[in-house]
C-alpha cells in the first residue's frame, strides 16, 4: 500500500513538473508580444566612393546643399543618420529590426560589405537580430561589374537573418525565421535583377504558400516583408505597371490575405504610407510602407504585435552626430546640422527639386516608356519637344521681374496662354511640387485640392503644357495625343493655315484636358490620403480578426476593379468632349 502510494505520489509530483511546461509557454503564446523596428531604402554609399564634397555641384554655389543629389538621399549624411537610428534601436526594448530592400544605393561590391559589416557589428555588440531581403537597387547587374549577382548577396547577408532561416527559396533570396513563439517573418524577393520592376514567378508563389501551410501547422502568424508594394498606395499607382507594385499585385494580395499573410511590409517608394484590403472572403491585409531612412523626413516605424492588436508608430530621425560626417561640410552646414536636422533635410529635399530642374528636359526616354511610345516616331519626336519646352518653361522663375524685354517666368508664360498665376510667397515651380512631394513622403497628407500649393501646381502646369503644345507642328501635337489614347481635337487642320490664336486656344482645350484626366488625378493622390488607415500612426486589429475600418480600401476583385477602370475611360472620353465646346 505504501508503495502504490509513493508510486501515485511521484506521478503527481512528475505531473506537478511537467504541467507548468505543458501550460505556461501555452498561457506565454497567448499574452506575449512581439516588438520590431523597420526602416527601409538605405541605399548606402561608403563615402570614399563619393568623392570630395566640396568639388560636388548638384546645385552649385548654394552654401547648404551644393552636393544636392536629384533623388533628395542624404548620401554624404548616411553614416550619421544610420548610427543615430541605430543607437535609438539599441536602446529600445525590442529585438529585431527589419529592412525591407535597397541596402546599397548601386549593388556594388564596396557598399554592400560596408554596409553588411556595420549591421554585423551592431549584431555583435547587442545581440539583437536584423532581417534583410533585397530590393531593386540591390542586385542590379552582374558580378563582372563590380557588382553582386543572388549568391554573392546571399553570402554577404549570411548571418544576417539568412542565419535564422528556417527554409529559403531556390533562385530567390526569400526566406522564413521565427520572430518569437506566435510571429514568424517571410521574406519575399521579388525583384527582376538587372531591373527595377517585380514579378512573383509561379514556381516563388507555390513555395510562398508552402511557407504559409507550414506557419499555419506550426501555430505561426506570417508577417510578410517585400520591396515592392503588395497593396497599391497612390489612387493612380496602376499605371506605373510593376514598377512601384509586384506585378499582379491585387491578385497576390487576395491570396495573401486568404492565406493569413495580414501585414506585409514594404519600401521602395520612399513614402509612409499604410493601404489596406479585403478579399472575397473576408480576410483583411495590410501593406506598411516606410520611406527611406536617408530622405526626408527620415523616418522609421515601431510595430507592436499583441492579442490586443498591432500599434503603428512612426518616428523621425530629429538629430544627429556630426562626429560621424565624412570631413569637407563647411560650417554653415555644421551648424545646421547639429541644432535643426529636420530643418537641413526639408532644406535638402527642396534643393534637390531645384537641382532636377536640369533634368526634366531631358526625361523624354522613362515618360515615352510609360506611355509606350517608340523611338523614332512623330509622336516620340513630338514627346520630346514638349518634354524640352515643358522643363524649360517650368524651372523659370514663377513672378516676372520687370523691365525685362523676354519671357522668362512662368507668369509671363501663363499670360501668353490666357491662364493667371496667383500671387504667392513661392519663388518657382519646383518649389510648390517640394512642398507637396514632401507632404506625401511624411505620410497622412493633407492639403486640400483648393489649397494654395495645388492650385498654383495647376495653374503651373496648365499654364507651361498650353505653352509647349503651341510650340510644336501640330501634327505632331496631333499625333501624341492620339498616341495617348485622347480623342482627337481636328487632326485634318493643316498647321501651316493655322492661325496662332486659333492654335493656342485649340491647345489650351488639349491642355486641360490632359490636365484634367492625367495630371490632377496624379496631384490628388499626392496631396490626399487614398486609403484607409493613417500612414504614420495607427491601431489595427490582431491577427485573425477583422476589424471595422473607416475609409477607402484597396479594391481587390478584378470585376470590381475592371468596372472601376471603364468608369474612368468613360470619364476621359466625356471630358474631351466638353473640353470641345469652346470652339
């Protein structure tokens, strides 16, 4: 009896110990969070690869911003900005940190190592964890030209979350790693090397849901982590094909969400932005873009994952070490730098609008692309004319000096057409579009379209498209927006009867409605918030539910979107047939 005793008694106390193990870590998987960084777009340079900062002339003779480059990167700043977020990363509580793509500015073999070795070294010394997955600037020719090709990136980032996979992808650098007990992380890399589009092949896209099944019988929720844009961010993103999105993307999205991928994060654009979508069947998905750590407003996102939801939190890089600048900045720049980081970067980010003022002239080969327009056609050549004129009449001061004989503003332009410019405290065009790209780059954008800034961008560019039109053959004019898919104003008119008035007010029609059908809708989604949620902060739901979100979502359906599209055709086509009306 005593022995039955003490055999229940050790079987009691063996379950006693075994218990706790069995219910706990349960009970821990249940209540635990998950705490993760993310920035994005480093696109690192070393600085013995930049060359000496003084003899740099992106906007020469400006006393701050003479090494301007046009893209608005902080590239000489980069060591400075990277070691002040770092530092702020090391002191928070969370353990890992992800970097969604654009780790080097080229591919080159210099800036990937200097780069992998600071991440290394961070690793190191504080035993936290980074993730990286590549993105379009990151494998972007072949090895023969000093550049990285997918193995050679593999083994640089070795240890550098490709260390933690638990299965990686043949002829990608996707992957999957444990986060903690409840999250775990697929990296997806979708890029087509050598170019700057995405595309999930067929063969990727099985393995993705192979990941999927295998986290769901793991217990596992999957946050996904690509370059390129999953869910789009811009009302108008469609039209950049797979340039900024994966190619496909609606259709990926709706077979991510069913597969329980609810937060993808994203980069690329250089932009905060949070876009959300519903499949079919109910599953919502997130796609969190973060801009790029080195452009302003240089920011990072703090995500919190919980059973009580996932906290979004943005924050900017306000201040840095100017210990850490490569030597040649002049001590205006330092002092700058040291007291106002925000204000040097918004200053910087304006410079570099006026410093691409001597590249829009010349930008006829990427706008013919878009609109797929050959080489070597009268509507190439007439692409080009415009392009030239536009750029031209667009870097010209806003207000007219007096007493000078030629036309040389915007002002004087826009009278010439019969369009008013409004007086303002801006100096030039490009300064009104700095204001508003900046806007979207910071995220939760908000300037109306009645606002000052976009008003004075319409009459702009109204203004600049009338005086460009007017000065081409009209044939050729003609032949662009038939190319454009415009219904045609009059194309029999043979330019050489064509008086000037009757041709600039038969341009100043075609302007608006270009104006109209192309570049408003572009303005819009640049100055106003296409989709639900916030961009910078916001509360979602916890994984495997659905919360009620307010505002505009994604449109994921093909029917729902091919009815949205022939809607818009049909608008196009009623505009230019009011904008025949003033003849």
């Amino acid at each position: 009896m005593n022995m039955l005793i003490k055999r229940i008694l050790c079987i009691v106390a063996v379950f006693s110990l075994l218990l706790p193990g069995a219910v706990c870590p349960a009970a821990e998987r249940a209540d635990s969070s998950l705490s993760i960084w993310v920035a994005s777009d480093i696109h690192y340079r070393p600085p013995r690869l930049l060359g000496p900062i003084a003899e740099q002339d992106g906007l020469p003779g400006d006393p701050l911003y003479a090494h301007v480059n046009t893209k608005g990167m902080l590239t000489y700043e980069a060591d400075a900005i990277i070691g002040e977020f770092l530092s702020r990363f090391e002191k928070s509580d969370a353990k890992y940190l992800l970097i969604p793509g654009d780790l080097s500015e080229d591919g080159y073999w210099e800036e990937h190592l200097a780069m992998a070795q600071t991440l290394r070294d961070f690793q190191n010394r504080t035993g936290k964890k980074i993730f990286v997955v590549p993105g379009n600037h990151d494998i972007r020719t072949s090895a023969s030209k000093n550049r990285l090709n997918l193995s050679d990136f593999l083994t640089v980032y070795a240890d550098i979350g490709y260390d933690e996979a638990l299965a990686g992808h043949d002829g990608s650098a996707s992957y999957t790693a444990d986060l903690d007990d409840n999250y775990r992380l697929l990296a997806i890399d979708a890029c087509i090397y050598r170019e700057d589009g995405s595309r999930i092949t067929p063969d990727l896209l099985a393995w993705i849901e192979q990941q999927a099944s295998r986290a769901a019988l793991d217990g596992k929720k999957l946050i996904g982590m690509v370059h390129h844009s999953v869910l789009d961010h811009l009302g108008v993103q469609e039209i950049a094909g797979n340039m900024l999105s994966i190619e496909d993307s609606r259709s990926l999205a709706e077979r991510f969400a069913d597969r329980g991928i609810q937060v993808v994060l994203t980069g690329h654009v250089h932009a905060n932005d949070i876009s959300s979508a519903v499949s079919q069947k109910g599953n919502r998905i997130y796609d969190i873009e973060t801009c790029s750590l080195i452009t302003y407003p240089n920011a990072y996102r703090q995500i919190d994952f919980s059973a009580g939801g996932i906290e979004v939190k943005t924050d900017i890089i306000d201040a840095i070490n100017i210990s850490l600048l490569p030597v040649g900045f002049n001590p205006a720049q330092l002092a700058l730098l040291g007291t106002d980081f925000p204000s040097y970067s918004y200053g910087y980010f304006k410079a570099a609008f006026r410093s691409y003022a001597n590249e829009i002239p010349f930008a006829t080969g990427k706008l013919a692309g878009w609109l797929n327009i050959e080489r070597n056609t009268e509507e190439y050549r007439a692409l080009e004319a415009v392009t030239q004129i536009l750029g031209e009449a667009l870097c010209l001061p806003l207000y007219d000096t007096k007493n000078t004989a030629e036309t040389d503003s915007v002002e004087e332009i826009a009278a010439l057409a019969g369009i008013g410019i409004e007086q303002s405290e801006y100096e030039s065009f490009l300064e009104i579009a700095a204001v508003i790209f900046a806007g979207h780059y910071a995220g939760d954008e908000n300037l109306s379209y009645d606002s000052k800034e976009v008003r004075l961008a319409g009459q702009c560019l109204n203004a600049a498209l009338v005086y460009s039109l007017t000065n081409i053959p009209l044939s050729g004019a003609n032949a662009l927006f038939e190319k454009m898919g415009l219904p045609g104003f009059g194309f029999q008119v043979d330019d050489r009867i064509y008086t000037a008035a009757a041709k600039r007010v038969y341009m100043k029609s075609a302007a608006k409605t270009i104006f109209n059908e192309i570049l408003k809708p572009l303005v819009t989604t640049l100055t106003t918030d296409a989709y639900a949620p916030a961009d910078r902060n916001a509360t979602l739901e916890p994984y495997g539910t659905a919360g009620d979100l307010q505002g505009p979502a994604v449109i994921l359906p093909d029917i729902l979107l091919a009815w949205n599209l022939i809607g818009r055709l049909f608008a196009v086509v009623l505009s230019a047939l009011k904008a025949l009306t003033v003849f």
